[in-house]
C-alpha cells in the first residue's frame, strides 16, 4: 500500500484515505490555487500503527521521500540552520472531531534554527515567539505536559514586565521564556525538548495517531456512531505566517453569508498575526471587505479563489488564509456549516444559478433543520438582555418566572404562573417540576445529561450546562457576572442557540408554520424568503417520494391542522382519548358493570357520542383513509388513583358514611390492579375480555361511515386491532366485526369497504406475522411498543432514570424510543413486512409510532419498504421531506 500522497496526489472524493482536511487540501492543490506544498499520511498507516503499536515499515521511508521532495520545492530543508523549513502537522479524519489532536505549527525550529528563521524574516522577536510557540503546543499536545503550566509562565512574564498583551513581550523576553518553557517540559516529561527537526516531525505524526484513542474522541465516536477503527490522517503542510508585520496576516471566510445564503463578501481578517490569535481574540479583526484596502492584490486573488471553490463544490464553502508578505496561501476549505434557515435559501438558489439540480437540494437540507425552523423564536427586534450561553439541548423559546425546585415550579404553574425551572442539574426527583415548567435550565450537563435527555423526550425546552451561571439552589437564586437573579424574575430561554435573557422576550410565531397553516404566502421580504424556498424544497420532496404521510390525530381540529400540513389520511386516531372527560364516567359504568342488561346500557349511552366522534374525522378526512384504533390503554387508566381513593374511603368509613359507590369502584380499583399495566388487560385483551365494547366501538365506526355515505362524502375508515399477539385474537374479533358490518351494510344499504387490520407491536405478532397477515388487511407497526417490549423497556419510565448513563457509556447514541433501533427492533419491522406481503401480497404497510416522524427512522421505513408513516400533525413537513430525501 501506499502511506503518503503528495497534496498534488489526492482529492476531495478521497476521505477515506486522506480525511477531510488532506482531501480539500490536495483538492484545492489541484484546482491550481495557492496551497502551501504538503503531503498526507493515510488513514490506513494509522490503522496499521493502532492495529500493530508500531508504524507500517514502509512508512519512514515514504515520509522521507515526501520531505526530501517538499524540500527540494521549498528549496530549504526541515530546521536548516540558517534558512529552515518549517511544517505544521495536523490530524484530520474523515469525519471532524472534537477530542482529537488539532495542530502542531513551528516544527522544524531548534536553539539553532531559531536564529536562521530571524536572519530570513530579519524579525528577531518573530523567531523567538514561533519558537516558544512550538515548545508549548509541542509540550502540550506531543509530551503531554499540562498547558496551564505554560500559560502561567506566559502570564508571569507578562507581569513581571507589567504589560498585558504577548506582543508587548520583546525578543530578550522570549528568549528568556523559551528557557523557562523548555524546563517545564524537562521536569514534567522527564525528557528534554527535541531539537532534531526529523525526531519533532516523527513524535508529532505518533501523536495524532495516537489521538485517535483518545478519552474524548472515543466517547464522541461511540454517541456518533462513528466506526472505531477508520483512523485519522495526517497533514505535513509547510509553514506560511501571517506575523511577518503590516504586509501579512489570517482570516477565515465564507464564498457566500451562512446566515442567509445571500452572496457577498463574510468573513474576518486579522492583519499581523497568527491562526491561533483570532481565535484567542488578542486582538480585534476586520470585516473581510476592509481587506481590500490594505492588500487589494491579495483581496482580488481571493475573491476569484472563491468564485472558483464555489462553483467547483457547487456549494457554500469556508476556508481558511494566510497572506504572508502580500503573497496569499490557502490553509484549508470545507463545505461550511450553515444555519437552518440559509440551508433552504441555499438549496434553492444553487439550484437557481443551474449549480445543482433538484435531487441534489434535497440532500443539502435536513429535516431537523425544517423541526428546527417550525418551532416559535425570539423577535430579532426585541431589544434583549443576555444573562449567559449554554448547550442548546431542546429547542424552541420559552418564558416563565425564575424557580429553583420542583416543588415550587409546580405550585406556581397550578395558580397559572408560567415558569423556568433552573437548576444546577436534574435528577428523576426533578420529573414533575419539568412537566409544570415551560422550559429547564441548568448550569451543568451536556447533551446526554438528565435534563436534556428528559426535555427532549417531553418535547419541552432546554438549555443546560450553562456554565457562566451560578445556581445557588439554597438561596433560590442564579448569578450572572454581577446580575443576580431571584426567585420569581423573569427569564427567556433559547432551546434552539443556548441563549439565556434577563426579562420577557417576546416570542414570534415561526414564518414556516404560518405557511403551512395557510396563513402566509411567499413576499419579498426575510420572512418570505425563507417560505419561498421551504415552499419549493417541500413541492421536491413530494414529487420524489414513495412514503406517503398520515397523521396520527384523534379529533376533527387535529386532523384538519394535518391535512393542511400535507397529511394524506390519519394513521392512527386512538380511541381512547374519545373516552376522557365528561365521558369518563360512563366508562366507569361500563367496568363496574355487574350485569349484562348494566353493561348494555353503559354501552349504549357511548355509542351516540363515538359515532358523532367518527362523523367528524370523517368529514375532516373526507376522501382520505382514517385508520381507527379499538380501545387500547388498561381500564385502571380511567379509574381513580388507587391510593386517593382508598384514602377517601377509609375517611368515609371512619366517619361510618362510606358511600356504596365509592365502595364498588374501590373493589374494582383492586381488582384491576395490575404490576405491569403495560403487559396485563390491554388492547385487543380488552376486546376479548368486556363482551360487547369492540363491537360498540366497530357499530359506531360502520354507522358513522353509512351516514357519511348517505351524505354523498367518501368515507375511507380502516379498523385497526392493537396488541394482537397471534392470529386467533384477531380472528375472533374479526368474526365479530364482519358480522356487524355486514348487518349495517344491509339496513342502510351501503357497500361500506371496511378494512380490518393490525397493530403489530409485540415481537410474537412480528414473529407469526405471516400467520397474522390471513386475518388482516394492512399492519401497521406500534413501534412504541415494539421498542418497549423489545429491549424490555418501560417506555414510560427509563428515560428518566437510567437513560442518561447509557448515553454517557455510548451504549447507543440516541434513545430507541426516539431513532427506531434498526438491528433489533428495525430488523423485526423488516421481517413481518417480509412475512406479511407474502401471505398477502397486498398487504398495507404502515408505521405509526413515534419514530413516524423522526428523520433517521423515516429513512428506515422507505428502505424496509413500508407503504406510509404515520406521525404527529406537527412532524408531518418533517416526514414529508425525509421521504423525499429517502427517495432521491
Ligand atoms: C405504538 O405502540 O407504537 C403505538 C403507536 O401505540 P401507543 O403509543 O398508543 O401505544
Ligand atoms: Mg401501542
């Protein structure tokens, strides 16, 4: 194999082997554009190292040749004495990684070197801080000596001679601070600094590699999903400087705004200085358009570099330059990270400018970044006042009074106060307090602590690990610098950018929900912009797709909300929520029932209401199929708390007037109390064990169908049997079902075309679902319960208690409730669907858990083949795009 390419070697469709950065570089190379001369180490000679603990053999000697060739380029060889080479060395794998070892710049330099590198840039003071410059990134990063020993040095100098900035430090400082440098690294790697320029280059190549195996990189890797063994590459890359005085300098820049996508000229520059020091912020940049006065030549070269990377990666790039003595040098470029919004405008005006075709916008945009757009914002007006930053860990802006523990988050959201819940972090203890609050921030965490993970399951938002902040839980208060906040003042939070305000900020409806709502057309301005584009990349997405998209809605105000977001029928209405409120009580009567002519008559009283509930989503729906699911949740679910009643009726009894209802609703409390609800008396259990409620629920579903008819609309209902675990249950159900309907057909004389289905959601109905498929017309899988009865999850409660440890180990890098677990849950879904169509060629497919609506899954659906997703009405743009992503 071959272990090394020349930068004029490779490509940019070469990541694999050369990583991202060597890819770009060697690319850029390519292109013609001014790239300082380099070579890249495979990620294959990484793989053998990490494999074996040593180098490819053959690794040394190509190195060697590629050196020698750079400097015969160069025309001056790595540490010369009196004219030296210098590299940087950078790790760079395919996929950018926090964790891993940036850069080390400077190496070649040496005690002796260092006064060949003054005589050159006949800059004294410039060889002496690249030199200490070398020993403190080589000290930290090679020899693994703490950084802060160096940065307190750095500072003691500065004291010592009373200045506050490094370039206030003159040549005889740094001379005397590289002493000092080089005794740290003594004493604390026990070894001296190296000085021959070949031993700096070979130690710095180890320990990139050896960065790949790194703590953080490990860990990041695993939440990523990210293979372990692709390893990194390495880039050689000849130094160019940008601290050679007024003629040279750094900046980074966009080829177009990645706020808007609008064409222009983004980006910074720091006259006079390094890479490093714009990020340390020593000293303020210049917006990119000033260039042009101070080095007009160098500007017009990158304006025209930039054209050109634009139109060759047909896509928004950032790169990264050096101008060193008016000759300008490109040290990296990537496809550049864009903000939701510009990723729409983007796409589209690509596609205006004939760069990209339509197929290819949609894979520039995400569905997560159309969530991300659909949720309320801040008003960009509003003047605001900002407290501090966090982890942006579940979108969206919300508002409320300052609390600090869960007992208090609830008291005052019950007399109708909206508040934040902050704390240092949460814990399970913090459940209820989350649930009363409007969003959770904390001053600890990342994106896998409790709070985050919790929050994004509600669905609430969160900004955590908020460091500037100081929680103090005690003395319910947060401080901020020299705010301090106090229990009850207002706080705005931005799930979305991790900002937190002091005060109301007010909050603006998202421009793309009132487009789908009907409610705004494309303009002229911002706002309308972005709809344009959204508008265009959906009208993409639906014209490619093969998964079509229902909502999982249970009444006429959700369903209409639906079809307006595109949905093409409901998936999933679930009954149960038909049977709350005020009807609550005649299902009390129904499961208190002693007798049949009892039972009957609680039934009857139901059947009215249900029908009137199926008119409506017909009509809601009309032309659409509705999917309608038979009672599911257990019966306690609509019976008093177990342990408020009991304690109301030991009261009662104890004052001897303990009423006779209340007594047999305590009986059947009992009766029906079950250890695992979630296993016990549910779904089609229920059907089969309370005779005659199925048949009043697929009455009322037939007879709403009949007079929707008889109206002239075009009902299209679908009955759907939850919890089936083998063929016989829904056999029997089925029998009972056909006969009503065929009863209904003849007194109203309708043909109604009811089609009876099942929920697969348990592994034994995935594992006999060819035997299933005999009595069913479509599947549609409960990948909710799927998940849970899987893995042996409680859905309901492991979010909150042991979620947290299991993404911080990586033992999967997202919750399986949220992205359909595709080995073990996923490969079930395929195989029933296999199994299904098999007995049934016909077979409708669908999903309508969760994962309907979540990105990654609706990948999953398209590629195991199912016919339609079914998610929320608010998912609904979500899982159209995805489709159509899937699909392109
Ligand atoms: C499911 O289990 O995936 C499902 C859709 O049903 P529910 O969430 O109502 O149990
Ligand atoms: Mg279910």
């Amino acid at each position: 194999a071959k272990f090394v390419y020349d930068f004029t070697e490779g490509n940019k469709d070469l990541k694999d082997l050369l990583g991202g950065k060597g890819a770009n570089l060697a690319e850029m190379t390519n292109l013609g554009l001014p790239v300082p001369p380099g070579f890249t180490i495979t990620t294959e000679a990484c793989k053998v190292y990490l494999d074996s603990g040593d180098e490819p053999v053959a690794l040394r000697d190509e190195v060697t040749a590629h050196l020698e060739a750079l400097e015969q380029k160069m025309g001056k060889k790595l540490g010369q004495p009196d004219n030296p080479l210098l590299v940087s060395v950078r790790s760079g794998a395919k996929f950018s990684m926090p964790g891993m070892m940036d850069t080390v710049l400077n190496i070649g330099l040496s005690d002796k070197s260092v006064k060949g590198l003054a005589d050159q840039a006949g800059d004294e003071r410039f060889a002496w801080d690249s030199y200490r410059r070398l020993i403190q990134m080589f000290g930290k990063t090679v020899l693994g000596v703490d950084g802060d020993l160096f940065e307190d040095a750095l500072e003691k100098a500065k004291a010592a001679k009373k200045v506050a900035v490094d370039t206030d430090l003159d040549a005889a400082d740094l001379k005397k601070l590289v002493t000092r440098f080089k005794k740290i690294v003594k004493t604390e790697a026990g070894r001296d600094f190296p000085q021959d320029p070949r031993e700096q280059m070979d130690l710095a190549i180890r320990a990139v590699f050896d960065s790949w195996n790194g703590d953080r990189a490990k860990l990041y890797r695993r939440q990523e999903r990210i293979p372990h063994d692709l390893g990194t590459a390495v880039n050689i890359c000849s130094m160019v400087f940008g601290n050679l005085g007024p003629d040279s300098g750094t900046g980074v820049a966009f080829t177009r705004d990645p706020a808007s996508g609008h064409q222009g000229v983004y980006g910074d520059y720091l006259q006079n200085a390094q890479g490093e020091d714009v990020v340390a912020g020593i000293r303020n940049t210049v917006p990119l358009a000033e260039l042009e006065q101070i080095d007009k030549n160098s500007y017009d070269q990158l304006m025209q570099i930039m054209e050109t990377l634009e139109n060759h990666y047909k896509d928004l790039c950032d790169i990264e330059f050096t101008i060193e003595r008016g000759q300008l040098w490109m040290l990296q470029t990537r496809v550049g990270k864009r903000t939701a919004g510009a990723a729409f405008r983007i796409a589209t005006q690509l596609v205006d400018q004939g760069l990209i075709d339509e197929a290819e916008a949609l894979q520039r945009v995400t569905g997560a970044q159309l969530a991300q757009l659909m949720f309320p914002r801040f008003d960009d007006e509003a003047k605001t006042e900002l407290l501090g930053r966090g982890i942006a860990a579940s979108p969206g802006a919300a508002v409320g009074k300052a609390v600090f523990d869960s007992y208090t988050a609830i008291k005052w959201s019950r007399s109708g106060e909206k508040v934040i819940l902050i704390r240092r972090e949460t814990n399970p203890d913090d459940l209820d307090g989350m649930i009363a609050a409007e969003g959770i921030l904390t001053s600890r965490g990342g994106k896998t602590s409790h709070a985050a993970v919790v929050a994004r399951g509600m669905g609430k938002t969160c900004v955590c690990g908020a460091e500037d902040l100081v929680v103090d839980t005690k003395r319910r208060r947060l401080t901020a610098g020299d705010v301090v906040v106090e229990e009850g003042d207002v706080v705005s939070i931005d799930g979305s950018s991790g900002k937190v305000y002091l005060g109301e900020v007010p909050v603006v409806p998202s421009p793309v929900v009132e487009y789908f709502e009907g409610r705004m057309h494309a303009g002229a301005d911002d706002a309308d912009e972005l709809v344009a584009a959204v508008h265009r990349v959906m009208a993409y997405a639906d014209r490619v797709r093969r998964l079509r998209v229902r909502a999982n809605a249970d009444n006429a105000e959700d369903a209409l909300r639906a079809r307006r977001f595109g949905a093409q029928g409901i998936g999933l209405c679930r009954t149960e929520h038909m049977f709350l409120g005020d009807r609550r009580e005649m299902v009390e009567r129904l499961i208190l029932a002693d007798t049949d002519a009892e039972r009957e008559e609680s039934l009857t009283s139901l059947l009215p209401l249900q029908k009137q509930d199926f008119v409506e989503l017909f009509e809601a729906m009309d032309g659409l199929p509705v999917t309608i699911r038979l009672l599911d949740p257990p019966l306690h679910e609509f019976l008093p708390d177990i342990t408020e009643l009991s304690v109301r009726v030991a009261l009662a009894e104890a004052r001897e007037d303990a009423n006779e209802n209340d007594l047999r609703l305590l009986q059947a409390v009992h009766r029906l109390h079950e250890q695992n609800p979630m296993l016990g008396l549910r779904g089609v259990r229920l059907g089969l064990a309370i005779p005659g409620l199925f048949a009043m629920q697929v009455r009322a579903i037939a007879e709403a169908a009949a007079e929707r008819k008889n109206a002239k609309g075009d009902p299209r209902a679908e009955i759907m049997i939850p919890l089936v675990g083998t063929v016989q249950e829904l056999e029997i159900v089925r029998e009972e079902a056909d006969q009503i309907i065929a009863e209904i057909e003849a007194r109203t004389g309708t043909h109604l075309k009811l089609a009876i289905g099942t929920m697969i959601e348990l592994p034994r109905a995935a594992l006999t679902a060819g035997q299933i498929a005999e009595a069913a017309e479509f599947f549609s899988f409960g990948t909710n319960d799927l998940t849970q009865t899987v893995w042996g999850f409680s859905r309901d409660d492991v979010e909150a208690s042991f979620f947290t440890a299991y993404l911080e180990k990586g033992i999967f890098g997202v919750s399986p409730f949220e992205t359909i677990d595709k080995d073990g849950v996923g490969s079930l879904v395929k195989s029933a669907a296999a199994a299904g169509r098999a007995t049934r060629p016909d077979l409708k497919l669908g999903v309508c858990g969760e994962h309907g609506g979540d990105p990654e899954s609706v990948h999953f659906f398209h590629e195991a083949g199912l016919d339609y997703v079914s998610c929320s009405p608010f998912r609904i743009p979500v899982a159209r795009l995805e489709a159509g992503r899937a699909a392109s």
